[in-house]
C-alpha cells in the first residue's frame, strides 16, 4: 500500500507541479505590478475593517479561517521535514513561495469575491464557482468541487489529526495500551481523540458563523505564542542568527541534500503550508462582507505572509539554531547527510521542533509544542471541514439533497480518528496528493481564467483608481466588462436604487 500511495505522490507531484506553482506565482506578481508589495500598508488596514453581516463574516474572520487552515501541522511538523529531507536551503524555496504565493493567493481570493453566490443565508465561493461562471466549464468545475471534496473531507484531516497523536504521545506518553480495531493505541491518545471528535462535532454542525467565531480567537493566541517562543530562542542566541540566515541561502543554490531536493522540498511544504494557488484560501475570502473583491484579495495575499514568513520562519530558526536536526540524502537513500540528533527521530514529524524547544525551555518547550500542535490542526481541521461543505453546496445544484454533507461531517470525523491512532507513515504521503490534485486543477485553471478575461487585474486596477480618486468604494462589474458577477450586479443595483429612495 505504502508503495503504491507513493508512486501516486511521484506523479502527481512531479517537477512540473513544482515549477507550476512558481510559474504561476511569478505570472501574477508581475502582472499586477507585485501589487503583494506595494499593497502592503492596505493588507494591515483592511485587516480590521468592521464591515459583517448575517450573511458574510468580516475580513479578519475570513483570515482567521483562512489562516486557520495555512497556520496547522506544515508550521511545525512539515518545516521539520522540509529540513529534514532537503536541508537547510528547503527553507529559502519556502520563502520564495510565499512571497510568488501571495500574487497568486491574491488573484484566486479575489476571483472567489467576484463570483461567489448567495445560498442558503450564507456566502459561497471558490474555484468551482469561478471555473463555472467565468470560464464556463462546467466539468472543470465539477471535477474541482469532487477533489477537493475528497482531498479536504478524506486525504487532509488525517494528516493533522496524526501529528497531534504523535505530539501528544510525546509530550504525555502512551498511558495504558488498549486494543482498538486499529491496533493497540495509548489510553492518552484516545482521551484527546474523544475531546476533540466532540469539540469538531458541536462546531461544524454550527456552520460558519460558529467556525469564524472559533478561529477569529485561537489561531491569533496561538500563532502569536509560538512567535513569541521563537524570539526568545533567537535573541537568546543572537550571534548564531547571521550565520543560520547565511546557511540557508548558500545551501539553497549547493543543497546539502541535492539541489533538486531543497527546491523539491521546499516548495511542496511551501504550498502545504501556506496552500497560495491550491485552491483552498478562496473559499473562505468569498464568505467575507466587503466593499470591493480585491480587497479580500489583499488581506488573503497578506495571510501568506503570516503562515510562511512568520510562523514556518520561526519554526526554522528554532531547529537551525539549536541544531535539533538531521538531513537525510535522495543517493544513496537514507544516508544522514547531516545527523545532530538520534538517528531514531522522525523527520516527517514536529519531532525536530519539540527537540529545538526543549533544548531551550525544557519540558515546558515540549508540552507547548504539543499545545499549539493540537489548536493549529484543530482549528485545520475545521477549515477543511468549511471547504469541503463549500464544495459540497456546489454540487448540490445537481445533485439535490442534505445527505451528502451529513455524509462529508461523518467521514471527516472518521478520518480524524483513523489519523489519531493510525501510525501509517504514509499519512503524510496521502495529504501531499490531496493538495497536489488541487493544486493542478486550480493553478491551471487561473492561468486559464486570465487568457480567457483577466477579471482579478481588472479588479485590481479598478479599486486602485477608486483608491487614488477618494470616495467611497464600490464594484461595478458590468462597467469592467465583467460576465456572470450576478452577486455583486444584484448588489449594485439594490444600492442604485436605495440611494435614489
């Protein structure tokens, strides 16, 4: 089995994914003028716009639940790996992603505004809405909504569920073994299962109002106290911080694991992590009330900014300085090419991170590692839920009914469970299709989208004259020559009309 999911992983992540991803980073941020720097001062403006309704949720909730699915397990156990297998320089690649990311992120996020829909009291949106109503494309629409149904309900919530076993295992032990149609799996570990299967039960049968509330107050807290973790570790080792920045840089272009593998590496746990161009981060801008698209598309730019240079960064620095680390080379496979810790330790979990903080804080670094592990994929966890009923609700206008949601809920929770006490180490593996599948699907879809009417540039270039001009902000699609933006021409219309009453 193991054998097979990761000749599934060879082909789907295969260079041309990679370079895919970098492409298109690159495309958009030329494009718009690398409107992700020359935005920046707007992205932390519009962070804390008040603007919310009964029926979207504001422009920092959408980041809370967007961040709320970039900020999880890649934070801390995937940067680990992504050292572990292509060294130091893996870190650079992630850099560069994050920062060609956030273009991209820009573009899908603003097309998930332009073309979300009303439904059932609640904003909907994301790529199967816009492959759908700009392009057209049914088919390709459909064919997004099932994988990232499957990705985001079946591949993904494992994943994160896993690593908050292992953390959890490591910080508190096994406890007393039980036999369970999984095998046999610590009495702890089924304990912080059964907190969080009912914690995941009560706030996704809640919708998204319930998620946004969640999230909005945990991914700060906890985003901000590992940050703050990781500063002390760097200032209480400051001489060592111009020679790790160094390493990382010279070991990206003379990779102590192969060239290939830092790029390799760092670009898969790149867009893990930070997910600009998968597909995921537009389904959450959508859900957001605001006055123009291209301003979720700025505060979505700026949360790749958030997961990958502050937090994956903050990760890095803590393993590198601290040399809680070993790097295994591709030729021949398995052979440490750097090894500072026991050869026993896992790289593909946050193994390497709970080290560099108990090398520091001792048990106390340890157990908070294991804490943030557990509210990081947790509140992951919901965000794929959200996706995966986004997606779900598309498809219900050909297929009819609430059962498939009820099934989607069901699924999730037991994956979670088989993640918990599963201890397959191609787990990790079958995450990395689930985002591959979707990244395909959508990075060549936007691409397709700005052939066919370039919808995210022209509602760019619109709300930046809008800015220059003064006034209030609004939207006219049919004045940009814009098709099929029903939502926001209804919206338009109803303002028109209010203001002449």
């Amino acid at each position: 089995m193991e054998a097979f999911v990761s000749a599934v992983n060879g082909v789907v992540w295969s260079n041309a994914l990679i370079y895919l991803c970098l492409g298109a980073g690159l495309f958009y941020s030329i494009l718009t003028r690398f409107a992700q720097v020359r935005h920046f001062k707007e992205m932390c403006k519009l962070l804390f716009s008040p603007n919310t309704s009964d029926t979207g949720i504001s422009s920092f909730q959408a980041l809370a639940v967007s961040l709320s699915g970039r900020v999880g397990v890649g934070n801390i156990a995937g940067v680990a790996a992504a050292i572990g297998f292509g060294g130091p320089g893996a870190i650079f690649w992630m850099w560069v992603v994050a920062f060609l990311g956030a273009s991209t992120a820009f573009a899908e996020s603003t097309l998930g505004q332009i073309y979300k829909t009303e439904e059932d009291g609640q904003y909907r949106g994301g790529p199967a809405y816009y492959f759908d109503r700009c392009l057209g494309q049914k088919w390709l629409a459909i064919l997004f909504a099932v994988s990232a149904i499957i990705a985001c309900g079946v591949f993904l919530p494992g994943v994160q569920a896993n690593a908050v076993g292992n953390a959890f295992t490591q910080v508190f032990g096994e406890g007393t073994m039980v036999s369970t149609s999984f095998g046999d799996v610590g009495s702890f570990k089924l304990v912080a299962l059964a907190i969080i299967l009912i914690v995941l039960a009560f706030i996704i049968f809640g919708g998204i109002k319930r998620i946004a509330n969640f999230t909005q107050i945990v991914v700060p807290l906890m985003a901000l106290g590992y940050i703050v973790l990781a500063l002390i570790v760097v200032f209480l080792n400051i001489d060592k911080v111009p020679g790790i920045f160094a390493l990382i840089i010279s070991d990206a272009f003379t990779a102590q694991a192969g060239f290939g593998a830092a790029i390799g590496w760092g670009v898969k746990r790149g867009i893990y992590s930070n997910e600009a161009g998968q597909g995921t981060g537009p389904h959450a801008a959508a859900a957001a009330e605001v006055d123009h698209p291209a301003q979720q598309g700025l505060v979505q730019a700026f949360s790749v900014y958030v997961d990958t240079l502050f937090v994956c960064t903050a990760t890095a620095l803590m393993i590198l300085i601290t040399q809680q680390y070993n790097v295994v080379g591709e030729l021949p496979a398995g052979q440490f090419i750097v090894q500072n810790v026991d050869a026993a330790t896992e790289i593909g979990s946050a193994a390497f991170t709970q080290m560099a903080l108990f090398s520091v804080f001792g048990s106390f670094g340890q157990a908070f590692v294991g804490i943030a592990l557990f509210f990081f994929a947790f509140t992951t966890i919901l965000a794929y839920y959200f996706i995966a009923e986004t997606n779900v609700a598309y498809l219900n206008r050909y297929f009819k009914g609430a059962i498939p949601l009820v099934l989607v809920k069901l699924v999730i929770m037991f994956m979670v469970s088989y993640g918990m006490v599963n201890n397959a180490g191609y787990i990790w593996t079958i995450g990395d299709i689930g985002v591959g599948l979707m990244a395909w699907i959508n990075i060549l879809g936007i691409l397709a989208i700005f052939f066919v009417a370039k919808p995210a540039l022209l509602c760019l270039r619109d709300f930046e004259d809008q800015k220059k001009a003064g006034g209030a902000i609004n939207f006219d699609p049919v004045k940009l020559g814009i098709k099929n933006a029903t939502f926001w021409e209804k919206r338009l219309a109803k303002q028109q009309q209010d203001d002449k009453s």
